[in-house]
C-alpha cells in the first residue's frame, strides 16, 4: 500500500507541474484582450500638398522655327516650346523649353487682288514637369499677313489692269515669336 500512496503522489506532483507549466507558457486572456486595446502608432507618409493650375491660366509659347504661308502645309508639325516656366505656388509646374503639342491647321497662301495668306496653327496639350499632360485650349491662333486689296483695286481703276494683279503678303510667324494659350481644364499636380 505504501507502494501506491508514492504512485499516486509522484502522478498527482507530474500532473501539477505540467499544468502550472502550461498556464506559464499560454497567455492569459487578460493580457490578450489588454494588447488589442492598445492602438499601434500609424506613421503615413507626408503627402506634398496638391497644386491646382486651373482653366484659362496663360502659358506662353515660344516658336522654334520661322513659318511662312507660302512653305507651310497643313498637318505640318508647328514646333513650339514654353517660353517662361509655369509655377503655382512657386513650384514649376511646367519647364521653359518644354515642347507643345501644335500642328499646323489651315495655310492660305497670299494671291492675287492682294490677298493676304494666313496660317492657323492648333494646340493640344503640353507635358507637365511631373510627366502628366495638360491639355491646353485648342484655341487657334492664326496670324495675318498685310491685306492689300484695297490698294489694288484702287490702282486698277486709275492706271492699268496690271494692277489686279498685286499679290498680298505672305503670312509669317517669325522664330521666337511669343504666343499666350491657355490651359483647357483644370489639373492637379
């Protein structure tokens, strides 16, 4: 009997040692329960603060290249490069020198009776320092050259029909010749 009193106490001490172990090694609810309600620090990244450029803002263009009604063709590439730097808030939204988008819409060449030629270019958008597009006005900037008909027909009439015959200017867009467009909808950078 004194045999199985020692069994029974050895069993009863393993069980006990093994449960004590047990509860040291598992978390207690309590503790569990007490990490979750401790919110972790979140740390984002600083975001730079959005720019707007908005409609109708004006960009100013310079030409690259002289055109000229009488060699010009239309769907001709019109090359155009942003004269100044476009900022908001002195950031440089778009760089000088960049090149615009433009294409060479309509050509008359200069004729008889003194009409004049003229050339319309058409702008589409430009790129942004950061690599977007800003769409630009497809507003035609068309340049004139100097209407002489009146003068024509005037000295038709007192000299010779000769005169009838008076050719117009050719119309010109110099090389560095400044332009202003503006942007067609707002973008936010």
């Amino acid at each position: 009997m004194h045999k199985n009193v020692m069994i029974a106490f050895f069993l009863f001490t393993g069980l006990y040692c093994n449960a004590q172990l047990s509860l040291a090694t598992t978390p207690s609810k309590t503790k569990t329960a007490a990490k979750k309600a401790i919110p972790k620090k979140v740390i984002t990244p600083k975001k730079e603060p959005k720019f707007l450029l908005e409609e109708g803002t004006i960009i100013k263009v310079k030409s690259l290249a002289e055109i000229s009604s009488k060699t010009a063709k239309e769907g001709d590439r019109a090359d155009f490069a942003i004269a100044e730097d476009v900022e908001i808030n002195g950031k440089i939204v778009i760089k000088q020198g960049t090149l615009v988008d433009g294409n060479i819409e309509s050509v008359q060449k200069a004729k008889g009776l003194g009409k004049q030629g003229s050339i319309t270019v058409n702008f589409s958008k430009v790129k942004a320092a950061n690599g977007s597009t800003v769409p630009i006005r497809s507003t035609k900037n068309a340049i004139q050259g100097e209407n002489k008909g009146g003068a024509s027909v005037a000295l038709a009439l007192v000299l010779s029909p000769l005169f009838l015959l008076k050719k117009g200017k050719e119309a010109i867009i110099p090389e560095g010749k400044i332009l202003s467009l503006y942007v067609d909808k707002d973008v936010n950078f």
